[in-house]
C-alpha cells in the first residue's frame, strides 16, 4: 500500500510539473487573448476618492495611497474603484504626480477601472514626462482603464520592469503612448493606442513587447517604432491610419506578425532598415500610400501566407543586401511594381501570387538575385520578372513558374543579357523538333496560347552539347510550347517559342510580307507575294567593321551564323569576321555591320536597318549592309537587334505577333498578342526559313507557289490570342531609380 500510494505521489508530481512547464505556453499561444489573471488575489484594495494623490483622512482611500499600500504588500493586490463614489459615466481621476512602481518590495498588483457605468479615465497631462512608470523591477497590471495624455510619454517602462494591460485604451500623449527602455518588457490584450503625437508604442534598448487583439491607430509618426535590439510579437492585432509607418523597424528590432492586419499610411506600412528582421504569417498589409513594405540596409523578411495590395506604389521596396523570403504570399493590385529589389539584395519566393500590379510583377535591379519556385505571375503591367541588368546583373532562377496575361514577355532580362542560352529551335523535322540551350542545362516546357506559359508540362536536360529533342505531338491545337534553361550556376534564361501549330497568316508574314499579321495588316493573303532569299549554297560573311566594345554582340553574332546552316535546312552557310573582308569566290557574300550613334537619320528611331536588294526571281544580291544603334555607355549595339536584323538578311519579313516571333517590328501587334519580342528566333520563324530554304523549291518562287508544293501545307488555324487588347506599345522599360529612405522622426 506504501509503495502504492508513493508511485502516484511520484505520479502526481510529475504531471504537476509537466503542467507548470506548459503554463507559459498556454498562456503565450492559447484561444484566451487575456492575461493570465488570478482567481483569488490577496486583497482587494477600493479606492473610495476621487483626489489622485496621498491622503491622511481615515477612510479616505485615493488611487495614489492604495498604490502606496499595494506596493507595501509583498503579496499580490488588486485596486477597485468605489462604484457609489465614481458613478458618472468614464469618471475622470487626474494624476498631478506620476504613478511609480520601482523594485520588488511588492508583489505584481493590478489596477482594475471597471465600473458599472464605464470605466475609468486617467488624465496625465499634468505629469512632467509620464503618467504611470515602471523601473527597477518593478511589475504592474493595468485593466479596464482609459489614460489619457502625457507630456512626453504617457506610460514609460525602463530597467527591467513588467507591464501588463488587459483592455486598456492609450491616447493623446505629445510622444508615444507607451515607451520601453533597457531590458523592460509589456504584454496587451484587447487594448487600443491612438492618437499620440509621435509613436503608439516605442521601444528602445532590448525591450519586448508582446500585443493581442489590439488597435493602434491614428498616431502621428508610428503604430509601433522598434529601435535597438527589441523583440515585438503582435497577434491579430489592426495596425492601421498612422502617420508616415505602421510599423518602424531599425537596427537589430525583431517582429513577429500573426493574423495582423496593416493599412492606410503615407510612407510604407511597414519600414526596415539596419538588421531588422520581421516575419508574417495570415497577415493582410493594405493601402500604403507608397509602399507595403520599404527595406534598406541588410534587413531578413520571411512572409508567410500574407497579402500586399492595393499600394499606390511599390508592393515591396528593398535596398542594400536584405534578404526577402515569400511563402504562399500574394501581391496584389499596386501601382507599380508588385517587388522591386535594388543593390545585392535577395528574394525567394515559393508558391507565391504576383498579380494585377502596374509594372513588372517582380523587378530584380543591379546586382539583386531571385530564386522563385512554382510561383505565378498574373496580369501585370509590363513583364511577370523583370531583371533589366544589362548582362550585369544577379543570378535569376525560375522553377515551375506559370506565367499568365502579362503585357510584355515573362522573364526580362535587359536586352544585353544573353546568358544563359535562350532555348532555340535548330531543324524541324515534322513531328520532332531539335532545339539547343546551354549544355546540361534543365529544360522546362510549357504550354500556351501567346507565349508566356501558362500551364506546365514537363522538365528535361539538354545534352553536352545544349541539344534537347521535342515532340511537337505534344501541342494541343492553338497553343503553342515555350521553354527555358537552367543552368547548373542556378541561372534561368527566358521564355522563347520552340513549337507550335503551324499557322498560315504567321509564316505569310515572315515569308510574303502579306496577310492580316504582316506590317501591312491586309485583310487576305496576297499568294502571289515574291519570296526573298540567298540562291542555294551561299556563304555569308557577317562582317563587324571594327571591334565591338564588349564582347555581347560578338558572342551573339558568333552564335547566329553558327546556326544559320540548320536553320535553312543546310542550305546556307556562315562565318562571322571583324575588320575588313573580301569574297574569296562568287559564293561567298560580304554582309558589313556597322555601328552608329542611335540619333542617326538613316536609323529612324530604331534599334538597327538592314539594306537589302535581290533581282526579278527574288533572289539577294550585294550589296547588303546592317546599322546599328550604338548603345549607351560604350555598352556596344544590341544583340538582340542583330538577331532581328540577321533574320532580315536570310529572308524574313516582320510578323506582327509579338512573343510568337523575333521578328516583331515596331508596329505593334493586334489585339490579343503580347506586345513585346522574343529573345532569339522562334519556332514560326525557323520553320519559315526551313520552308523558304526547302531543297523543293526554285530560284523564284511565289507564297502561293510554295502552298501548292506542299511545303507550306494546309492549316487548321487555331487561336492564338488571348491577352487582352493594349493601345501602348511598350517594351520592357527600365525601373525608375532608388527612392530615398525617410528616417523616424
């Protein structure tokens, strides 16, 4: 029986301990958003006067004396107010002196204004800097009150003093409402801070702060303002209508946000700097002014199932080195982009919306990387990821990504960027289609109507020679497959057409400058249109007058004459040469590229020109010579511009269908295209050129010649369109420069 009744008494122990050791979690973490309270305090005290200060009358209790006796008592006291005594409506009680709770002499005693009528208001405007002050080790507990006023604060804790507030209203200070310094920490339940003259709540030092269920609102600078290395953690609270922030951040400041909701401010909802760290999970962050979200410095920022929109500008700004992390995050609706990253900062997002925003969905700027995995880019104004690095910037990754009703091409990356390896369609032999990328590169394949990718389909490696084989069985009708390559270095090239249905009124366009998509926009397709083209067996020398000042444009042109061989079926070979150069014998053609200033008459406004003739049977003869603009910066002319151009030079018109083709011209596309370009040559343009090429052909030959050969075969056409119509052809603009950032007043 002994031992019977030890082992439970051992038992019993031990679960009381298990239960003492979760106390601290339930209380942290539990559905009850109040504090802890006591069941049975050791003494009630009633304050029966409506003076604040001493009183030496018996039986005369003022809110001052029974703070005096609480303190006194090492046990636990709560003060009541006489419900006979203060029976107005919100009684007013002024404190001339500030209420002091310093040391441990006693215990943690609460002070409860709850009235039949109301509750109690405490009026510190008298006080020369705070109402109510906690220091040393002092604790207190402050419920059901109003305070009101003070001249520089209205609470202000320091040392390593405890405040606890249980439906406590904060307001009009000529500082912040509630002031922490040192090691001081404060936890709120159901309270509101309003309407003080600089911050809600300021910590300073190692402050922590812990607030539930709580509204701060309407404060001049701030709802809460970090500075130090405080801690804040804020559980479905609304921060929202203050100054300049919602929330300020500095230093080494840490916040932890849970089902809070930010809004309505004139800067950013929420600012960064130092090495700030915040993390949001169910947040919803609305309505800045200007910004969500403003990061400078080296600040770390993990969202998690939170929403920005509706911000007049940016979503989210970041500056310097931070680090920005999005889990099922959506970015919604602001007017302009929905995240732009400057310097080397860095952004992750996985499962991520970027949707209806008024620039790129994402811009990456300067050395800034990203890395988004399965994420979608919905709706935005220019570009879903917009990197305008000039082949300069940092390195973008882009996994299982979908991508949906942008108005300019998926992934941007600066018309210099050439690395990685577009994905390129080389020969077409029905019903494969053999492409090239980087080698070893991962290749992802989509599916869509205009381009983008809107739905994913699978992923494969390319070869060691960046060779990669398609069935085009794999395209439904009236879509079209797009791809990019990842290399092993992390980087993601963008978007490019490699197959699709064929579609007469394209392959018109490029090959007989006729039809409805042609520049000419006629309604039917002319099938007596003479195609141009190089007589069998020509070896064209693109010739670089003179070098180039970096090397972009010569790698670039180094890899078109490369694939000129494939991509005319062999029928045309090619070589590139810098200087002055020669034909060695009546096969070989001189095509000089020259380089001058973008003001040049001869460019009209664009990029490059090519100058062209070809004789009665439409075939090229000399002399042909490409201008191109000349970039800024001694940067060099356009690659891409070159690649345009070059498919000028083998027979190419322009096609006015935006992604489906390199060769957009500045036209704009008609309603439902994409109004942007492809990187490089397209699956519709190397199928025109295998058609233009074919070995079947004559030396003239006629659009309409070509159908009745079978080379340009009958086709159902499906539809490929589906962006709605924009009347503004624009093309990948830069972001604008830094903003620079406001400091807390």
């Amino acid at each position: 029986m002994r031992s019977s009744v030890h082992n439970n008494t051992f038992r019993l122990h031990i679960l009381s301990v298990v239960i003492a050791l979760c106390m601290p979690y339930v209380a942290a973490s539990g559905e009850n958003n109040s504090p802890n309270t006591r069941l049975a305090p050791h003494n009630i005290i009633v304050v029966n006067s409506p003076l604040s200060g001493p009183s030496n009358s018996p039986g005369i209790t003022t809110l001052s004396a029974a703070l005096l006796q609480a303190i006194g008592d090492p046990q636990d006291n709560e003060i009541v107010f006489a419900p006979t005594v203060f029976c107005e409506p919100n009684p007013v009680i002024q404190l001339t002196a500030p209420l002091l709770v310093a040391g441990l002499q006693g215990g943690h005693n609460r002070i409860d204004g709850r009235l039949p009528n109301g509750r109690i208001v405490l009026d510190v405007s008298p006080c020369p800097d705070a109402g109510i002050i906690l220091c040393g080790d002092g604790r207190l507990s402050l419920a059901n009150l109003i305070l009101r006023g003070g001249n520089k604060r209205t609470i202000l804790l320091k040392d390593r003093s405890h405040l606890v507030c249980d439906h406590l209203h904060i307001e009009g200070a000529s500082g912040p409402g509630l002031a922490l310094f040192q090691r001081a920490t404060a936890q709120l339940f159901n309270c509101r801070i309003a309407d003080h003259l600089t911050h809600g709540i300021e910590l300073h030092d190692q402050g922590i702060l812990r607030i539930d269920n709580s509204r701060i609102t309407t404060n001049r600078q701030s709802g809460i303002a970090g500075f130090g290395r405080v801690r804040i953690e804020a559980r479905q609270c609304r921060i929202e209508h203050n100054g300049d922030w919602n929330m300020v951040l500095k230093q080494e400041s840490q916040a932890h946000l849970i089902e809070c909701q930010l809004g309505d401010c004139r800067f950013a909802n929420i600012d960064l700097s130092g090495l700030a760290s915040l993390q949001t999970h169910r947040c919803v962050i609305r309505n800045g002014e200007r910004f969500g979200l403003f990061a400078t410095d080296c600040p770390t920022i993990q969202l998690i199932d939170t929403e920005l929109s509706h911000h007049n500008g940016r979503g989210i700004e970041m500056q310097g080195e931070g680090r920005l992390s999005l889990i099922r995050v959506q970015i919604e609706s602001c007017g302009d982009y929905g995240a732009i990253l400057f310097g080397r900062s860095a952004i992750e997002a996985i499962d991520s919306v970027v949707l209806d925003n008024a620039a790129h969905g994402v811009c990456l700027h300067d050395q800034a990387t990203g890395r988004f995995e399965r994420c979608r880019f919905v709706q935005n104004r220019f570009s879903g990821i917009g990197c305008a690095d000039d082949g300069e910037g940092g390195t973008v990754q882009v996994r299982q990504c979908l991508f949906q009703g942008n108005v300019l091409r998926p992934i941007y990356r600066g018309p210099l960027h050439i690395d990685p390896l577009v994905p390129t369609p080389l020969s077409i032999r029905a019903p494969f289609i053999e492409c090239v990328a980087e080698p070893r590169a991962e290749i992802e394949l989509f599916l869509d109507r205009v381009g983008e990718a809107e739905q994913y389909l699978t992923t494969m490696q390319a070869d060691s020679n960046g060779r990669f084989t398609i069935d085009s069985r794999l395209v439904p009708e009236g879509y079209v497959m797009t791809a990019t390559a990842t290399t092993h270095s992390g980087a993601t090239s963008e978007f490019n057409v490699i197959a699709g249905h064929r579609a007469g009124p394209i392959i018109s366009a490029l090959l007989g400058k006729t039809g409805p998509l042609s520049d000419e926009a006629v309604p039917h397709v002319e099938t007596g249109a003479l195609l141009r083209r190089w007589r069998p067996g020509s070896h064209l020398i693109l010739q670089l007058e003179y070098p180039i000042p970096t090397s972009l444009t010569r790698t670039y042109a180094e890899y078109l004459v490369r694939q000129t061989k494939p991509w005319t079926a062999g029928a045309i070979t090619a070589e590139l040469r810098e200087g002055e150069s020669k034909p060695a014998n009546h096969t070989q053609v001189v095509i000089p590229v020259s380089y001058v200033p973008a003001s040049y008459p001869d460019l009209i406004d664009r990029g490059g020109v090519i100058y062209m003739r070809w004789d009665t049977r439409g075939l090229f003869v000399e002399p042909m010579r490409i201008l191109l603009a000349d970039g800024a910066d001694n940067k060099g002319p356009c690659p891409r511009i070159l690649a345009h151009e070059w498919g000028h030079a083998l027979g190419l018109y322009h096609a006015r269908v935006g992604l489906l083709s390199r060769m957009q011209g500045s036209r704009p596309p008609p309603p439902g295209l994409v109004n942007d370009f492809s990187p490089t040559l397209t699956y519709y343009d190397v199928l025109a050129l295998h058609m233009l090429y074919h070995q079947s052909n004559q030396q003239s030959m006629t659009l309409g010649q070509l159908a009745n050969r079978g080379v340009m075969w009958p086709q159902r056409e499906g539809q490929l369109v589906r962006v709605d119509d924009s009347n503004e052809p624009i093309f990948s603009p830069r972001p604008p420069p830094l903003v620079t950032p406001a400091s807390p007043r």
